[in-house]
C-alpha cells in the first residue's frame, strides 16, 4: 500500500496528487450503466438517483464512479472531508458533456411511448420495463420501436423513392457520368443505403415464432439479417459500375478504340442492380404501414397505385435505353423521331407516352414496333399494363365492397328471404308483408347485435344500450323516478321487435309471457266485442297484467302504425323484480289498479248494452 493511501486510511491529510487517481477501465459498462441509472430513475421513478438534485454532498458521492474525459475516477474522501476542487474544468465539463451526449443516444435508440410501441406492449409501464431490460444488457442495439428507427425508416422511405425515380432516368439517358449533381448525389444515396445495411446489423426484429418476444441478442441479429435481406441489400448499394470504370484509368485515351464504350455500357448494365432497392421499399412501406395504422384495403390501392405508375417510368426509361445500347438502329422509333440529340426531357416525354400507350393498350405510340427487340419490348408492356389493370380492378371492388358490409349482407339476407318464400309457394300477399317487415325492421342494413353486444365488455355494453334506449327512457314514465340500477338490468334484458299496421301483437285469452315498451308507433286496445277502449302512443308498456297476475289476457293488443315494441320476457321480469321488491310492489300496484278499472269498464259497457237492447 502505498504512503499516500495509508494517509487516507489513518485519516490524515489527503496530498494533492492523491485526491483522485484516475484510471482506465471498461468504458462501455461505466456509461451503460450510467444511461441504465438514469433511465431507471427517469421512467421507473426512483428517487434516490444521485441525479435528482444538482447539490450534493461529499457523503453523497463517496465510493461513486465518476467520469471525466473518457475515463473512471474513484473518489476516496471521508464523509468529514470536502470535495477537492482543484480539477481542470475543462476536463470536468468534457466529460459531462460526453454523459449527456450519451444520455440522448440511448434515449433515440430506445422503445418510446410512440403509438406503434403501445400498439405493441400494451401499457407505458410495459415500455418502461423494455426500455429498462435493454439498457440492462450493456449492448448499444437499437430497438425497433424507438424514435430513431421511425426517423431512420421515414428517411430511407424518402430516399429509396427517390432512388427509385431518378436512377432508371439517370441511367436510361445518360445522365449519370456526364453530370457532378447526378454522381455526387449518386455517391451519397449509395453511402447511405450502405450505413442503412450497418444499422440492420444493429437493429433488433420481433421474432415470428413468438409475435410478443422482440430479439436484441447481435449475434442472432446478424445471423436473422443475413439469412434474409443482405444479399439483396448488398447487391444494391454496393457501386459496382464506379468499381468498374475505376479500375479503367485510360479510358480518354482510348476512347477512340471502343474499348470505353464498352466498359460504359456494362457500367451502365451494372447500375441495373440498384433497382433491386425496390425489395427495401416494400420493407419499409411495410413497417411504416404498420406504424400509421391505416385500413388494408386502402394502403392497398395506393400502393398499387404507385407501383403502377413506377412500373410505367420504368418501362419509358426502358423504352429508350434499349435503343441507346443498340447506338440507335436507323428503323428504332427514337432515330424515327429524330430524338437521339434532344433534351432528355424530350426524351422521356415521348417513351413515356409510348410505355403507357401499350400498357393501356391503346396503341404503340407514334410508330409500330420494327424489329424483333421492339416487339418482345411491346408485348411485355401490354402483359405489364394488363396485369397491373386487373389487380386494380380486383381491389377497388374489394374495397367497394366492403365500405358497407351491412347493406351487402342485407341483399344476400333478402335473396335467402325470397328463395325461402319460392320454396314454400307463399301467396303474394304474404310475401309483400314479410318483405315490407324486413325493409322496415333492417332499413337496409343486417348485422347481428346480439352478437356484437355480447362481444364488448360489460360497461361498453350498457353504455350502448342506454344510448339506443334513451329515447325509451325519457317516454316511459316507468323508468324516470326509478333506481338507475334497476333501469339498467331491465334494458340489458329487453328484446327489439317490429309490428306492421294492424298486426295483433296480443290477442285476448292467451297466456301472457312478454310485456311490452312502446318506443315510436300507436297501439290499440280492443274488447273482445271489438270495440277500442284505448289508444297507447310513445312511451306506454302494457301487457304487464297477465305476465304479473299469472291470467289469461284481458283484451287485444292491435298495431295502428308501424311500431317499434321493446318486449320483456316474464321470466327476465321476475329475475330483476326479486332485487328490487319495491318496484315489484309498486308495478302490482299498477297492474291491480288497471285490472280493477278494465273490468269497471266492462261492466259499464255491459250495463249500456242491456240498456239499449230493452224493448222500447
């Protein structure tokens, strides 16, 4: 040991040169599990981070490791002794800055509570959790629902449709070695899409076996990359072409012997491979589909779409560099049109009008193809044109198809309706009320309720019921003074039907089961001698008589107008009734006192009758 630290141990003075002994150690673990504290106390809430007051004491800080400049300092003072002051400043605040760099690359390259992270987890404490477990592994791997990846993907997105646009020109018409803008814009897109092959590498993926487990591990990163896209993305960024005309360093000089021109065109052959950046744009439309959570049906069509009118500008640039490599056949249709010293723009303008000319199949452009090549080019485009029309086809009626499931499967309802009513030869006039039943029950629209009420949960479901009931609420006096518990059991348990005018909807004698609510329409209540003695409008129930008091129904009930009925099985009445016996009491009430007053009615009626039938 040495004199300096047995003059620490003893308590003694600290020498100067001792007050801190700065060491090399693992730098990545230091700053990971620097940047894991402060997640840790960020979005885990721990307050007994050293970082939550900008004051601290020198008891506060014994034993920690601090950084400075790249490297640990162990601080070795006793809790009676004061924090030396004497380091450079410059190094203090380097190192702070390095910390804080550090901080917000972690915080880029971690899960955010994005809609796509939440989408994914569940719940912010989740991503919390995911946040903490992959600053916990002390590798810098960048998770694939953090604000970088969605940064990077917008970006690359951006790009390859850029790339995909301007190389077919660039290549077709030879703009791309004769003009500065064009090869350092070149120079760039291919570093950056060869950055974007690095990133994969760093970049974890959610497994497919296990939709829930996302894989940050680098070897089985590298390992799930290259068996699947780096082939392919490597082919595509790697510059081929400037390896080529690199390793040709005469070739002004001999440029007059042919030699250039060709090394020029399997250039230009090679550039080709770039096009294969196409399988990155599916990719990342993928995932960025993904992220903006927008309907299938209608990111569908839109990419279509846009890949229809790609394959239309590639075909145009094809159009002419077919020609261009060939030096321009006399009967070519660019020699025909005299465009071999236009301006590209000319150019394009004219071969593109003759690739959308054959892939809509209206024509072959200004001339008829001359040569073999030219046909085989024709008849591709046409199979091209034709293919791309029916895929559009197909998804725009899919799409029209399912912007109203609901009046769709009414229409196949209606048929099953009607091929029923041939089968049983039902005579026209029934036919006609049970089609005017379903034109008004449906309104054109069929979909399952029941099924779909039964799907959501508890609270959505009686939400629902409330907000279609409302109306019936606010009409029936029954349900206004009464304990909104008890409202609410009784329209979970209520039943929607439909009468046609004069439709029976009780008929006197029978056995009641049902009572109903009136929600729109006018009922009528007959006599056996068929004469009306009331009329019920919106909000009235009645058939509560023979559901309560277990007889046989004292008069009939007949549809005035189209009704709309809300019914109630005896059985779900009771059920809810025995919670609440004061209500029950209340509706017995009712029912004696309108029992009592129907049959003062009849008797009244009665007495009229042997009245008016006496001999005079």
């Amino acid at each position: 040991m040495s004199t300096d630290e047995d003059s620490i141990q003893r308590g003694g003075p600290v020498p100067t040169h001792a007050t801190t002994t700065i060491r090399r150690a693992n730098f990545g673990h230091l700053h990971m599990d620097r940047a894991s504290k402060v997640w840790e106390d960020r979005f885990l809430g721990n307050p007994t981070s050293s970082h939550s007051s900008p004051h601290r004491t020198a008891s506060q800080v014994i034993g920690k490791r601090h950084s400075f400049a790249g490297r640990h300092v162990s601080s070795h003072f006793t809790s009676s002794e004061s924090i030396p002051t004497n380091l450079p400043k410059s190094r203090s605040q380097l190192g702070s800055s390095m910390t804080s760099i550090k901080e917000h690359l972690f915080a880029m390259i971690a899960p955010d509570d994005n809609k796509l992270c939440l989408k994914f987890f569940g719940t912010k404490r989740a991503v919390h959790l995911e946040q903490q477990r992959m600053f916990n592994q002390h590798v810098w791997i960048i998770h694939p629902y953090s604000c970088f990846k969605i940064y990077w993907n917008i970006t690359m997105l951006v790009l390859l449709i850029a790339n995909l646009v301007s190389l077919p020109i660039a290549i077709a018409f030879n703009l791309r070695y004769r003009s500065p803008v064009w090869l350092c814009y070149s120079c760039c897109s291919d570093a950056l899409f060869l950055v974007d092959i690095v990133v994969n590498f760093r970049t974890g993926f959610v497994r497919e076996s296990m939709a829930d487990d996302i894989v940050l591990e680098p070897r089985l990163i590298a390992r799930e990359y290259l068996r699947k896209w780096f082939t392919l993305d490597i082919i595509s960024s790697l510059p081929l072409d400037y390896v080529l005309l690199a390793f040709d360093n005469g070739t002004e000089q001999i440029a007059q012997a042919g030699q250039a021109l060709k090394i020029f065109r399997l250039a230009k052959l090679l550039s080709l491979l770039r096009l294969l950046r196409l399988s990155r744009l599916l990719r990342y439309v993928g995932e960025w589909e993904k992220f903006m959570n927008i309907a299938g049906k209608f990111i569908g069509i839109l990419k279509l779409i846009l890949l229809m009118l790609l394959l239309g500008h590639w075909n145009a640039c094809l159009q002419f560099f077919i020609p261009s490599l060939m030096d321009f056949p006399i009967d070519s249709w660019v020699a025909k049109c005299r465009l071999q010293n236009s301006d590209w723009f000319e150019q394009y303008t004219w071969a593109l009008f003759k690739a959308l000319s054959h892939m809509l199949c209206i024509g072959y452009g200004r001339f008829p193809p001359n040569s073999l090549c030219e046909a085989w080019m024709t008849a591709i485009s046409m199979m091209a044109g034709a293919t791309c029309y029916a895929l559009v086809v197909g998804h725009v009626a899919a799409l029209i198809q399912s912007f109203d499931v609901s009046k769709r499967r009414y229409r196949d309802k209606m048929k099953q309706v009607e091929e029923y009513m041939s089968y049983r030869k039902l005579p026209r006039e029934l036919r006609n009320k049970i089609v005017d039943y379903y034109e008004h029950r449906y309104n054109g629209k069929f979909f399952n309720e029941v099924e779909i009420l039964q799907e959501v949960s508890e609270c959505v479901r009686d939400q629902i019921i409330n907000y279609n009931c409302r109306s019936l609420v606010a009409a029936v006096p029954f349900f206004k003074d009464e304990d909104e518990n008890f409202v609410v059991d009784v329209l979970n348990r209520l039943k929607f039907e439909v009468f046609r005018p004069d439709d029976v909807i009780i008929k006197y004698g029978t056995f009641g089961t049902k009572m109903y609510f009136i929600r729109e329409g006018t009922v009528d209540i007959v006599i056996p001698d068929g004469s009306v003695v009331n009329t019920l409008t919106d909000g009235a129930y009645f058939g509560e008589i023979a559901v309560l008091t277990n007889i046989r129904r004292t008069a009939t009930i007949q549809a005035r107008t189209y009704c709309n009925l809300y019914s109630l099985e005896q059985q779900d009445l009771f059920e809810v009734l025995r919670n609440y016996p004061a209500i029950k009491s209340k509706l017995m009430n009712v029912a004696g006192e309108r029992l009592q007053a129907l049959s003062k009615k009849r008797i009244i009626e009665n007495c009229g009758h042997l009245f008016n039938n006496e001999p005079q």
